[in-house]
C-alpha cells in the first residue's frame, strides 16, 4: 500500500475528526500493507500537529496497529462531562487524572481485557447516555445501531450519523479528485 492508501483508509475512518466534527476516531492499521508503516505516520506528524491532531498508540502486536487520532480539548471536554466522568470512575479512572493518564489506563484496560472495554466509546465521544446503555443492557434491546449501538435520543443520533457518513464519502471523494490530504484536514 502506497501514501494514497493510508489517506483513503483516515478519510473512509476519521473523517469527522479530521473535519473537527468529532473529538477521536480509532483506526486498525496492517503494518505489513506498507513499506515502513512508522515510517508514514511519522510522514504526517507536522501536518497532524498543525491541525491540533495527536496520536496514541492504543494496542499494537506485530501485524496490527490500532491508533487514536484525536483532538486534546475536544476529548477533554469529552470525557469530563458529569455523566462521562462518572463512568469512567466506575472502571477505575480517577477525575484529577491527566490526558495521557487516562488514555494510558484505556490502553492497559484494553491490554489486559484482550479486547474493547466498554468506556472505549466515551473516549470516541459516544454519548455517556449510550455506553451506559450498552453496559445495562448487555449490548441488547438498543434503538437502532449504525456507527455504535443507540439507547438515548434516536433523532438527534440518526443525524448525528448522517454527518459522519457524509463527512466520510466527502473526504474521500475529494482526495479522489486530487486535492491534497494536508488540505483537507481542519484545524479546529
């Protein structure tokens, strides 16, 4: 896979949050798609860092590599809402920790439970309505699904979808037109 590939797999994953419609996005990448996997990312580090993107490297073996992009005082504001921070107190994370201390604690939860602990969802900015939702409810008697399982405010959701869908084919359909990956992504 060449440099085109890697920006079609962000636009068609992480559209809204290079758009600065949305705080994170989570993206699985095969490291072995590419010549040097580290060595792209690093490609595009000043152009995450001008835009107010940062990267944390949430799990990692030898084929796969799953990144959080995301924006800090967006997922700040995020994950400090009253309903958020409760329940991310419930598995451990404590109101006065920093950022990277809070993703650290994702990422151990995540090492340690060998798969997606279900606070993920507020650090993509999933509403806390939603996650408690899916931890009551056992994944089951949802609204609707689309980009996460719904169990609070239905309407306001399916909107909500619509524009990371639009977000996605848009910014993929501008990259296909040509326009430069570096245009494209919002400083917000």
């Amino acid at each position: 896979m060449a440099k085109e590939d890697f920006e079609q797999v962000m636009g068609m994953h992480a559209a809204p949050m290079l758009w600065g419609v949305k705080a994170a996005n989570m993206v699985s990448f095969r490291k072995s798609s590419f010549d040097d996997f580290d060595a792209l990312l690093e490609s595009y580090a000043p152009c995450f860092r001008c835009k107010g993107i940062s990267v944390f490297r949430v799990s990692e073996g030898e084929e796969y590599v799953l990144l959080l992009f995301y924006r800090e005082e967006a997922m700040w504001r995020t994950l400090h809402q009253p309903k958020a921070m409760k329940l991310l107190e419930r598995f451990g994370y404590r109101r006065e920790d920093t950022l990277d201390e809070l993703l650290e604690r994702l990422k151990i939860r995540m090492q340690v439970r060998k798969t997606f602990p279900h606070e993920v969802g507020l650090f993509l900015g999933y509403p806390p309505d939603d996650v408690a939702g899916f931890i009551e409810n056992k994944g089951q008697n949802y609204a609707f699904s689309g980009y996460w399982k719904v169990y609070a405010n239905a309407q306001r959701t399916k909107a909500l979808f619509d524009l990371y869908t639009d977000c996605s084919q848009n910014f993929c359909l501008e990259l296909e037109k040509g326009r430069r990956f570096e245009e494209l992504v919002r400083a917000v």
